[in-house]
C-alpha cells in the first residue's frame, strides 16, 4: 500500500529574503504523515527554518505534545501562532526567534 504523499506548499511572501528563491512560507501539512514519524518530519522541517522565519504547520489535533517537544529540544527558539484551531485542521505558524 502505498502512503500519501507530503503536501508542502508556500503561503503569503515574506518580507526581507534576499536569496533569490520564492520567499513565500513554507506549509507543512502532516496529516498523511504517518503517525510513528510525524514529529521527526515537523524537526527536519524546523532545522531549515532560518532565524526570523516562519513555517505554517497542518496537523489534525492541537499538537501540544509536539510543541512542548520543541520547546525541549530549542528552548525558546519558536513562537507559535494559532491561525486556525479545528475541528477539521489545526494551523499553527512557528516562527524561529530572529538571530
């Protein structure tokens, strides 16, 4: 069987990247993520994230375990914004503390 594939998209732009590449925040929807490696997925996501950048998460709970993890392992490194809170999705924007 053949598992779903991992939607990452772009949002909104942000202001301020001066790489040249699509400077839009990365969405990073891991419902068809399976559970035994959906927080390893969220943490290779948010080791990309570069100081005073964002990354907009899709989960399908409020994922307070998840945060609390990252907050473990980063001490205050993210704060995280509710954009949306069920029942359907929770969006959460985590946005890494500017260098």
């Amino acid at each position: 069987m053949a598992a779903e594939p991992i939607e990452i998209r772009t949002a909104a732009p942000h202001s301020g990247c001066t790489c040249g590449q699509d400077a839009g925040i990365p969405v990073l929807d891991v419902r068809p993520v399976p559970h035994a490696i959906r927080h390893a997925t969220v943490f290779g996501a948010l080791g990309a994230i570069a100081p005073g950048f964002a990354l907009d998460l899709v989960a399908p709970h409020n994922p307070l375990p998840l945060l609390a993890q990252i907050e473990q392992r980063e001490p205050g490194a993210f704060t995280v914004e509710y954009l949306e809170e069920g029942p359907e999705a929770w969006r959460l924007r985590l946005t890494r503390a500017a260098a």
